[in-house]
C-alpha cells in the first residue's frame, strides 16, 4: 500500500515505524529537515520537505497515485486543507485527519464529501481520555481494551504474590472460575512473550494478557492478583486538552482536583468545570500536593505537555503517599525506564492512538487495532467472510486455522454470542474474531487469513 503520512512528530513516527517494517511504501512529508533526516536514517521510508497542505508538496511526496493520506502534523487547519487537497486534485482513496480542537470536533458537518472530505477523524485526546478512564474503572488493570462494540474486553493485569493463581497452570482457572469463560491470550515474562498453554505456569509478575466478556472482567482480575479498593479521589496534574476532558468526563463518578500552571487556564477550567476543585499551582510543589492530602488520593494522573514535569510530580506523589500514579509520556525512550517502578503505568499517547490509525491500514476486514507493550504486539479484532472454500477461516474449528508463529485466538464473537475460542469452536461467516499477535512480523499473514478468495464473487 503507497501511504503518505503528513507529520515526522511522535505520532506520524510511530505509524511509520509500525508500516514501513511491514512493506507499505511510506513517504513522510514535514517541515523539519533534520526530523526528516533521522527518520530516514532509522527507517526505510521516503522523505519530503515542505507543507504538507502545499498541492505541489503533496504531488512531489507521490499522491497521484497513492492509496492514503494520513494527516498527523500539529496543526488541524493544515491536516483538514491537505484532505481536500487530496480529494479535490488527487483523488486519494482514502484521508485521515488528526483534529485536536474540540471547537472543529463539534461541528461534525464540518467532515463530509462537501466540506472536508475526511474520512476518519482521529482524536488524540479523545482517545487517550477513554484509554485512562478505562484503567480507572478496573483498579489493577495495565491495559483495558474494547472490541466487538465493548462485549467483549482484554485486560493486561500484573500477577502478584499471593494471588490465587500464581504457582498454578493457566488450565487451573477453569476451577477457580466453573461459571465464567475465559481464556489468556499472551503471557509476558520479564518483558519475553510466552505463548500460553494449559500447564503454563503463573509466575509472580508475570504479564498477564486475558480474553473475557466485559461482565465478567472484574472477578478474572480478582483470581490474578488481589482485589482492590475502587478508586473515588483522583488528582490530576495539567488542565490542557487532555487534563480538562478527562476532568469533564469523570467528575461526576470520582472526586477529581486538577493542578494547572496557567493563570488563565486555571481561571478556563474553574468556569467550565462544575464538579472538579480547580487549583492554580505547579504539581512538583511538595507543599501543595500535601495541603491537598495527596496520602489519602488514589490516583494521580501527570498529564501535562512537559515529560519530565510529569515524571517528577509523579515520583514526587508516589513517594508522598498517592496510591497510584499514571503518567503521560510522548517520548518512547522513557517510558520503558519508568513502567513498573515507582510509577505504576506510563501511559504513551501516540501507542494509544496508533491502534486507530491502523485499524484503516489493515487488509481484509479488520475492524479494530490495539497496539500492546508499546508496540511490541498487537491485538486484532478480525470479520471472517466467505465460506470454506473461499475463505483459510471460515467453516474450521479455531485448531485448524493455521495461524502463523506466535499467533492465537481469543474469543469469537457472534451478534451477542461471546465464545472463548476453545479448540473445537466453529468459525462461522460474519463472526468477529479477536486475535493476539506477539510477533508482528507476521502481521500480513493474519491479515491474509481474513481475506476472501475471489471464488466468494
């Protein structure tokens, strides 16, 4: 697939990173010449500089005849123009535009063929709001991601000491849980994929990837490690984007304070917030965070636009007494090194992001992406078409489908139907199968397997 993608910043390199290893022909376009340079130097992409809204730019980065364009740069105005750029001139199939201002977001007329013709929208914030406000909702949870309209959820929790199944096989679970399906999809053990079998044996701190409907999410958590407390306090740190919809969002289930900087800002968020305490101060002031009895809080969240910021407030609130804490980090590099110490979970916006990017990449029908343990795996959420004879899924039992190294099922749902994907489970035409790829050299041989033989037509 020929793809332009218009931004070299954190997301647009994130996507290149994950499309160019899987033989898309990529050019970047972007103003920073150096950026472009790096890039190239990292990876096997093409570069061009210049304004990816310029219709020259665009023409010189190939888009005569390209399949996609993906508008990720910082500005919206110049992502929304070089979509209609690409359909008024070049007819580029398929335009996805990065929006970050809510002003544009509320306007959803604004995105059809006769104004701009933007085929999918991608919110950053938005999605980085429900990402955190899913981990809220299961205390424990590394990960919580949704698929088959949400009947369906994989959870990535951390097996403690003490927990009821570690020093048990995987096949054990079937005991402790007789009335509830489930089924694990991956297991990380000192940052190695394992895949799991029925004798796996949990290990303490072992990352635990596990398939089950949405109902039952909580009491699996429960058998992995030890129950906790729901959250009610939560602090956050930085009142920008992402800070004050999360802060719409939860303030009526939870307790929440945010910290911001600004003056101005600070004043913004007091007049548009009606159930959060909104307070003007710098979330690394010791002082502050205990006048506002931070010991007694159960989640921080640091979620400025200063990396480092957010790491220190974080330690610095984690030391203090918070019971959790969860940092935003853009830059890939740190977020390995501070995961799993002090701070609980490092949360990286353009991982969470990625998933929606690629969900419109892929072959064959795929209709969801969730990119796991920073980018290393991917979850797949895949439609099987056609019959047996046209299709490598449909009309097999999940233990004939040939899946490639390092590959397996989870769960197949059908309409409301939630399956596990035992070895004896039939896959039927239009069923939504969920997949767990730890090797994601093997991506394109998945996405085959959900294609559909031309005999289908």
């Amino acid at each position: 697939m020929k793809i332009i993608i218009l931004g070299a910043g954190q997301v647009g390199g994130t996507l290149a990173e994950n499309l160019s290893s899987e033989k898309n022909d990529i050019t970047i376009v972007d103003t920073d010449a150096v950026r472009l340079r790096e890039m190239q130097d990292r990876i096997d992409v093409k570069t061009v500089c210049g304004l990816g809204s310029y219709p020259q730019v665009l023409r010189d980065a190939g888009a005569d005849d390209a399949d996609m364009l993906v508008a990720v740069t910082n500005s919206d105005e110049t992502n929304m123009v070089a979509c209609q750029i690409a359909y008024t001139l070049f007819r580029t199939p398929t335009k996805i535009s990065r929006i970050r201002s809510n002003a544009y977001l509320k306007q959803t007329e604004l995105f059809k063929p006769d104004a701009f013709p933007i085929d999918v929208l991608i919110s950053p914030e938005q999605v980085v709001t429900k990402y955190i406000g899913r981990l809220l909702e299961y205390p424990g949870a590394l990960q919580v991601l949704d698929f088959a309209d949400s009947r369906v959820q994989l959870v990535a929790v951390k097996a403690y000491y003490g927990g009821p199944l570690v020093g048990q096989a995987i096949s054990t679970l079937k005991d402790h849980l007789p009335n509830i399906d489930t089924r694990v999809a991956a297991v990380f053990r000192r940052n190695k994929a394992i895949e799991p079998t029925g004798d796996t044996i949990i290990e303490a701190d072992d990352e635990v990837f596990f398939v089950a409907a949405t109902a039952h999410i909580k009491k699996v958590m429960n058998e992995l490690r030890r129950a906790e407390d729901s959250y009610k306090r939560v602090i956050i740190a930085g009142g920008g984007n992402i800070g004050y919809r999360l802060a719409k969002t939860l303030e009526k289930k939870y307790r929440i304070k945010i910290i911001e900087h600004g003056e101005e800002r600070a004043k913004y968020l007091s007049e548009h917030l009606s159930n959060t305490v909104v307070l003007h101060g710098s979330a690394t002031d010791k002082a502050l965070l205990e006048e506002e009895n931070i010991e007694n809080t159960d989640v921080f969240c640091a979620l400025t636009n200063d990396d480092e910021v957010n790491i220190m407030s974080s330690l610095l609130a984690k030391r203090s007494g918070a019971r959790k804490v969860m940092t935003l980090i853009n830059k890939a590099a740190y977020v390995d090194l501070v995961q799993g110490g002090m701070i609980d979970i490092a949360i990286s916006p353009q991982q969470a992001t990625i998933g929606s990017l690629l969900t419109h990449v892929r072959r064959g029908d795929v209709v969801n992406v969730h990119s796991l343990r920073r980018g290393a795996a991917e979850a797949i959420e895949a439609i099987a078409h056609g019959d047996r004879n046209s299709s490598k899924v449909v009309g097999r039992r999940v233990n004939e489908v040939k899946l490639p190294p390092g590959t397996t099922i989870g769960a197949v749902v059908r309409g409301d139907l939630v399956l596990m994907a035992s070895k004896d489970v039939l896959i039927e035409s239009d069923d939504h199968v969920i997949l767990f790829v730890m090797d994601k050299r093997h991506i394109a041989d998945v996405e085959r397997l959900f294609q559909v033989g031309l005999g289908f037509f």
